[in-house]
C-alpha cells in the first residue's frame, strides 16, 4: 500500500482509493459529520477518520505558541520533540498494519493511506517533519505532498 502526507486542503484531490487519516488535534468541522463517522464526498473521497496514536497527545499540549510567538527554530521546538518522542514510543509496524487494515475495512479497494497534516510542505514547523523522520527510520516510503 502507498502512503504519503498531505494537507486537509488537499484531502479533495485524493483519488477516492486513498484512506485519509487525520492526524490533527483539532479536525476542521467540515471533515467530521453528526454520526462522527467515515464518509465519502459526491467523489467518493472518504473524510471523517483519525489515527488516534498520530495526534500528538497531552504531554504535548501548551508546547506550541504558533509562528507569531514562537521565537524557536523548528528544531529547538519542545513541541515537535515532544511529538517526536510519542512517535518514538509507538511500535510503528503495528500502526501501519491497523491503519491499512482499517482503510481496507472502509474501502476494500484501497491503495493507500493518507496522513492528514494542516501545514503545507514548505513549512518547517510541522507534525510532517516528526511523521517523515519516523517513517524513514523504519525504511518505510512515504509521500510528502
């Protein structure tokens, strides 16, 4: 299965193959409906899933004070080291298989996975960068549009 990250913005131009996982804090509201469950767009892209393990949890909270206030380099931020850590401590083959195991549950004809991100690539400050480096340090391919 392909994987790659992308933005909630782009999650419109996915082909409807490709199983979206947000890996946000906060969702926007139009990518969850009432039933806070999966469900496809008039293309058949699917919206409303989370990967809960991928959000960065509560030891990472009040860690980001946005770009306005920061004054860190993104590699001086206590946020994305924190998130870094979480990742570390997760088995990553296990994430994997159960990501692709849902998508296949939720679109048997599934060809990928997506991980939802807020940022576009060229920011530096970025749950990506975490996911990127994660990824690679397990050999695993992944996207990063």
């Amino acid at each position: 299965m392909q994987w790659q990250i992308t933005t909630f913005h782009n999650l419109r131009h996915l082909d409807p193959r490709i199983v979206p996982f947000s890996t946000a804090v906060w969702d926007p509201k139009w990518f969850v409906n009432a039933e806070n469950t999966p469900h496809q767009d008039k293309r058949g892209v699917w919206y409303g899933l989370r990967y809960e393990s991928l959000v960065p949890g509560e030891l990472c909270h009040n860690l980001c004070f946005g770009p306005e206030t920061c004054g860190a380099t993104p590699d001086e931020c206590a946020f994305l080291a924190q998130y870094e850590k979480q990742l570390d401590g997760l088995n990553f083959e296990q994430c994997i298989q159960e990501m692709e195991r849902i998508a296949r549950i939720v679109c048997p004809e599934a060809i990928g996975v997506a991980l939802l991100v807020y940022e576009k690539p060229n920011n530096p400050c970025s749950e990506r960068w975490p996911l990127l480096r994660w990824f690679a340090a397990h050999d695993k391919e992944i996207k990063n549009d």
